[in-house]
C-alpha cells in the first residue's frame, strides 16, 4: 500500500505583492544567522537587506518556502534545511548561482510549503497547459473545497499572477525587480492561442542543470514522505507531488536520471528493469551524508 504524507492546510496569502527577487535568499539567509532577530526590527531589517518596509514580510514568506529559514522555538528565524545544505558558508551554493539549486528550490517550494498555486499545478500533471483565467478559476475551486469560500477574488487573482510572473519574465522588465530565481528554470512556455489568449505551457522543455545529486534528493524525499523504500517507474512519474510531475520529466527522461544517480551515487538507488516490473529501490545506509538531515526532518515530521 502506498502511503500518502499528511499533508497542512494549503495558503493562498502570505506573499504580499512580491516574487522572491534575485538576491533575497542568500541575503536573508547570511543576515539570520548573524542575527536571528533581525525580522523583528523592520527598520532595522530594511537597512540590513537592503529593501524598503513593505518588503519585510515578504522576504521572510519566500525564505519560509523555500526552505532557506525557519523559525527557532525560542523566537526569530534560524537555518534551513536548504538553507543549511545550499547556502551556509560549505554550502553547495552560497550565491545561488549554480542552476541545480534552483531546480532544488523549485521541488521544495512545490512539495513543501503548501501554498495553493503550486500545490495545484505542481501536485499532478494536469496542469500542462492552461490561461490565467482558467487558473483562477482552479483555485476558486481549490478554496471552495478546503473551506475557504470567503477568499475574495482579488486575493486570488493575485496569487495566480504572482506565481506566473515566479516562472515567466515579461519581455519589457529592464530591471531585477520582477526577476525571480526560478525564471532560469525555463518550465513555463507562453503562446498565443487562437482567440488571442495567453496560453502557459509546462514542461516542455528539456530540464537543463538537473543534476544527480538533485535528484537523488527528490527520489528520497518522496519515498521517505511516505514512509517506503521502494515504488514503480510510474509512481514516480505520476505519482502526486513525485519528481516526474514537479519536474516534469517523462518515463524515458525518468530512467535516465535513474542511470546516472545508480553510476554516481553507487548502491544507494537500484534500478530493476525488467519486461516484467520497473521498480526503484532505495537503500537508506549507503545514501550519502549530506541526506542525513532531509531523512531525520522527514522522520521528524511523520511521527
């Protein structure tokens, strides 16, 4: 049996009127760790970040989403899981500069942080193409069925618009102020349909800078969500929230990322494929180090 994770209530707010700006993430992350109150002086915040006041929140939104922060028991903010893996001073990528890591951000955002719009189209496959107007009428549905019928339209029209200007770029933005990390990932496509609508397809391009180690993080974290070792090729392409559908990666680019994770990370991940199953099974004590602190938040997180 199949178990899926548990899953919070899903957000539509928080985000204010902002992406997450090139620069952010890092930022925040070295000021925190200097000072873990930073975020509770805002005037204070807002020199140290180099943003205005209105931002504050914002900033500490998509640093909670992303996974760089997270709040201390005893109050303020502190480290991270990716915080720690990516951008402390032995990170991978203390600059964000390294395509693989935002291809990291983008799984923990989509599988972690339950916000709406990335729950919706990153949580299953069905969202490959779609038009904003049909986007937000998702999501009039989404709240409806978790309860929240109250939401106005505005809140959710401004959802909608802040995650698509999170993966697309407007040809006439001359400055960083709408340029957000996961723009480079190249996921969204825009054409123009027939009546002249502007239709978002998703992964249709091939996943440049998705190394193995990203996603040997991915195959754990989902398989370790739901407390198992092992699931089918096709769980992991179309499985809710699997590394196939948030990355958009079909069957054949499925396996060969399975080829070179087996090559590189040697024992840690089998792949048996035979005419007759397609299975992948994970041995846990041959996993690298840098794992050991997404398997103790999971284990963590499941009692």
């Amino acid at each position: 049996m199949r178990l899926e994770p548990q899953r919070r209530e899903v957000r539509f707010s928080g985000h204010e009127s902002f992406v997450c700006r090139y620069g952010w993430l890092p930022k925040l992350h070295s000021a925190i760790v200097q000072n873990p109150l930073l975020l509770k002086d805002e005037a204070q915040a807002t020199i140290a970040l180099g943003i205005g006041r209105n931002m504050v929140k914002s900033v500490q939104f998509w640093a909670e989403a992303f996974g760089v922060v997270e709040s201390r028991d005893n109050g303020g903010l502190q480290s991270g899981l990716l915080g720690r893996l990516l951008l402390a001073k032995d990170g991978w990528d203390p600059y964000l500069e390294q395509p693989e890591s935002l291809w990291l951000l983008h799984w923990w955002i989509s599988t972690h942080a339950d916000i709406a719009v990335w729950s919706l189209v990153f949580g299953s496959a069905d969202f490959s193409r779609f038009d904003r107007k049909g986007l937000v009428a998702s999501l009039r549905a989404l709240a409806d069925t978790v309860g929240k019928k109250q939401l106005a339209a505005s809140t959710l029209e401004q959802h909608a618009s802040l995650f698509l200007h999170s993966y697309t770029r407007e040809e006439s933005a001359t400055d960083d102020t709408s340029w957000c990390p996961l723009q480079d990932l190249g996921l969204f496509e825009e054409i123009s349909a027939d009546d002249g609508k502007t239709v978002y397809l998703v992964g249709r391009n091939v996943p440049l800078g998705l190394s193995s180690r990203i996603f040997l993080f991915s195959l754990v974290d989902y398989l370790a969500r739901r407390c198992v070792t092992s699931c089918g090729l096709a769980d992991l392409a179309h499985g809710a929230f699997s590394p196939g559908v948030v990355f958009r990666l079909d069957e054949f680019q499925l396996r060969g990322m399975l080829e070179n994770v087996e090559l590189e990370f040697s024992g840690a991940v089998r792949f048996v494929d035979t005419a007759d199953t397609q299975q992948v099974i994970l041995k846990p004590a041959l996993l690298p180090d840098w794992l050991e602190c997404l398997l103790a938040a999971e284990e963590e997180s499941n009692v």
